[in-house]
C-alpha cells in the first residue's frame, strides 16, 4: 500500500475511533443522568446531560466530516470500526432520548404529578 493510501486509512480508523470515544462518553453521562433523577438530583442530570451533549456533539462533528468528505468524491474505505462506530452513535442518540424521558418521569413522581 502506498504511503499516502496508508496514512488515508489511518486517519479514517482514528475519525471512526474518535467516534466511538467521543459517543460512549455521551452515552455514560446519559446513564449517569437518570441515577442522578432516580436519587432527585434533577441539576446534576442535567449537568450531565449537557456534557453528554458536548461529547455526542463532538463525535458528531468528526462523522459529518467522513461524510463531506466521501460527498466532496473523496472514496472511503468501508471498515467494519466504521459500522461500529455509527451503532454507537445511534445507540447514544437513543439513550439520550431514554435519559431526558425518564429525567421527566422522575421529576414527575417527585413533584406528584
């Protein structure tokens, strides 16, 4: 493989890892933000739906641009870390969704309604 065509990959594979990390970050403070409501910390959940945010945002931010990227012509490989990281991204798209329902429920049976 020729050295532009491997640093490619590489630089590929570390945007896909950076995903994975950046998104499994966000979905630990989604989880971490419903026990905070289960214990009737709503100001820490939110908190850590706010950073969960940030980290979910970044790892958003590096998968638009592998998609300009493949957009702009530029051909991307297809690596297995590629699908993993886009199932991490959905997967922490849905805990939020989960985590901000259940921070509602809580505060909800809190204040008795």
């Amino acid at each position: 493989m020729a050295e532009d065509a491997q640093q490619t990959l590489e630089q590929f594979e570390m945007a896909c890892f950076q995903i994975v990390a950046q998104v499994g970050g966000a979905r630990s403070c989604y989880l971490e933000a419903i026990s905070h409501a289960e214990g009737g910390d709503f100001e820490g959940a939110q908190k850590l739906i706010e950073e969960g945010d940030v980290a979910f945002n970044a790892g958003h931010d590096v998968h638009m641009g592998l998609l300009q990227r493949e957009a702009s012509g530029e051909q991307l490989p297809f690596r297995i870390i590629l699908l993993h990281a886009e199932d991490q991204l959905m997967s922490a798209e849905g805990f939020r969704i989960l985590a901000e329902r259940f921070i509602t429920v809580y505060r909800q049976m809190r204040e008795g309604a």
